[in-house]
C-alpha cells in the first residue's frame, strides 16, 4: 500500500462533484471510501486502507463498535467518473462545512477533504516550533 501525499485546491461544483487530480487518483485507487474525518474534515480511504478499517472494526468487541457507527452509516463507495470527479453527498458536505473552495490533503494512508478556509487557518497556526515539538512528542 503506497502512501498518500500532496496538496490540492479545487472547488465542488454545484452537484456537489469535486475533481480529484489524476496523482491523487493514481495514488487513491479506482475505488475509494469518502467517511466523517476528524477536526471537521472528511476522510478518503484508498480501498485496501478502507479494507485494514473495516477489519480493525470487525475486531472490536460490540460494546466499542456502536461510537464508530456515524463513520460507516456516513461512508460513501466513490469511484471517479470519466472526468475525475466524485459525488459528495449533502450530509457528508454538510458535517465538513464545505461549500466550494476545498482543500485535499495527503495523510499517509487516506486524504482529508477541508473547507480551503479552515485548512488555512491550520496551516497558519503551524510555526516551525510547534513543528518541531510534534515531531520530539512523536519520538522522530
């Protein structure tokens, strides 16, 4: 499973369709599951990434799995039309507040959608200090 890397800006057009670029399609596969991210973002899974997810779920007891059903009753097959795009449902749009200027981001193992404001201000409140206090509390 390779890693998924870069930075994209685009915009959903007004069916809610959002391009993804051919590199990121490359590296995304032709199938791949779109689900609630974390910090208000959305989550694209490659499909092998999706496949270790879903195991990983399958192996928790019933008691811990019930906090992880907004994440697959949400979760979208999306595979890219002839043009590259694909469909963002509403409730998924919605829960990232995006509307048309996204940003796609890398993130080892699945790409994040975010509203191109809010991942702004987060890559605005990242200094090189902070950079390096991360990767010290991470051991790297």
């Amino acid at each position: 499973m390779g890693s998924v890397t870069g930075t994209y800006e685009h915009s959903i057009d007004t069916k809610g369709r959002l391009f993804v670029p051919a590199k990121l399609r490359e590296e995304l596969g032709p199938v791949c599951y779109l689900t609630l991210g974390l910090d208000c973002c959305l989550s694209i899974y490659p499909e092998e990434s999706w496949n270790v997810f879903t195991e990983k779920f399958a192996s928790l007891p019933i008691t811990q799995s019930k906090t992880m059903r907004p994440i697959f009753a949400n979760a979208a097959k999306c595979e890219p039309d002839s043009q590259g795009r694909i469909l963002i449902p509403q409730f998924l749009r919605s829960y990232a507040k995006l509307d048309k200027d996204v940003v796609i981001i890398g993130v080892h193992n699945r790409a994040e959608i975010w509203d191109a404001d809010a991942w702004h201000a987060q890559e605005e409140e990242m200094t090189p200090e902070k950079l390096s206090a991360l990767m010290a509390e991470l051991d790297f």
